[in-house]
C-alpha cells in the first residue's frame, strides 16, 4: 500500500496515524485512576478551556505510569528487574484567527525509566547446553541491573487555511530526545549513537 512513501520504509506492514485531539471551544477535563498487579499505578487527568471570544482555546494533559512490583524475579539479587516509571505532559494551543484557519501549537515531555531488553531477555542456556534462566519470569547470574533513562522534549506548530477548493497544510516540529543507561548502583553511562 501507501504507507511507505507517506511513513518511511519500517512501514510495509502497515501504519497506526495516532492524531491527538486538538483544543475546542467547550469548558471540559477528566481524570483517570487505574490500580494494577503487580504495584501499578496509573494516572490521566486532561483539562480543555476556551480561551478570549472563542478565538483561542488551550488543552493541557498528563500522566504518570508506575510499576514498583513486577513479574521477573533476579535470583542472584532477590530484585525484581522489571520495574518502569513513566510520566508525561502536554499543552496545546489553538487560534483561530477567522473561520477557516486555524494555528495550533503543542508541547510535549516525556520522562521514562523502564528495564533494558538486556535484563528481560530469557536465556534458555549456557555454552556448554546446562540451563542458565530456571523460568521465563526467572533470571540466574545476572549480577548487572540497569535502567534505560528515557527525556524527550517535542514542539509542533500546525497551520491549516481552507480555501474552499484545497486545503493549505504547513507543519514544523523540533525534538530533543536524551537517552542513556544507568546501573542500578546509580552510574550513568551515556547512549550509544
């Protein structure tokens, strides 16, 4: 189909479009608390509001996301490795200088700590054929626990004119992403490029 030369070539077979919803002019919000196994804890909350004779409108949201228990066991350590933390945030802001165009401008921030695959991954055996991972949720001789740290700062600007017969469409974004590796002893090692 169409989706590799609109999304880039990993898109062959198929493409999720994830459009986030854009401030309105109607007073509005929700909240969200969820309670998990094992130890997860969940949090949304959203807030919409029209802002100066319904020419502006701003929408903000955020949530948190975080695993202490979790399913794989280390057993040199006694830990468990699959704990994750993440939290978010987003703002966003639209004008709507008359009735056919509209500007939007977002912000988003984004902060994570989850497992590296290196810790999740099962070994199913040594070398020499002996079983080294007892189970899938069992990890043995792993004497190295890491984190991956995970910042990424995103703004948007999105301008739309109808014409009438066409739509003129301009988008700019700008991104800062920065990742690196800790163990859990606190020492930082930076990303690989």
């Amino acid at each position: 189909g169409p989706q590799g030369p609109l999304y880039g070539r990993n898109s062959v077979g198929g493409a999720i479009n994830v459009t986030s919803q854009a401030p309105e002019n109607a007073l509005g919000g929700r909240v969200v608390l969820r309670y998990g196994e094992p130890d997860r804890r969940y949090v949304e909350g959203v807030v919409n509001a029209p802002l100066a004779n319904d020419r502006f409108a701003v929408r903000s949201a955020g949530s948190y996301d975080d695993q202490d228990g979790g399913h794989i066991l280390n057993l040199t350590t006694g830990n468990r490795i699959d704990t994750q933390r993440f939290a978010g945030i987003r703002g966003s802001l639209r004008w709507t200088p008359g009735d056919r165009t509209t500007i939007d401008l977002f912000y988003e921030r984004y902060d994570g700590r989850t497992p590296p695959f290196s810790n999740l991954g099962r070994r199913p055996a040594r070398t020499d054929g002996t079983v080294l991972d007892p189970g899938p949720f069992l990890r043995a001789d792993l004497n190295r626990e890491g984190v991956a740290n995970i910042d990424e700062d995103s703004v948007f600007l999105i301008a739309n004119h109808d014409f009438g017969f066409a739509t003129l469409n301009l988008a700019a974004s700008h991104r800062r992403r920065d990742a690196a590796c800790a163990h859990v002893r606190g020492q930082r090692f930076p990303a690989r490029p």
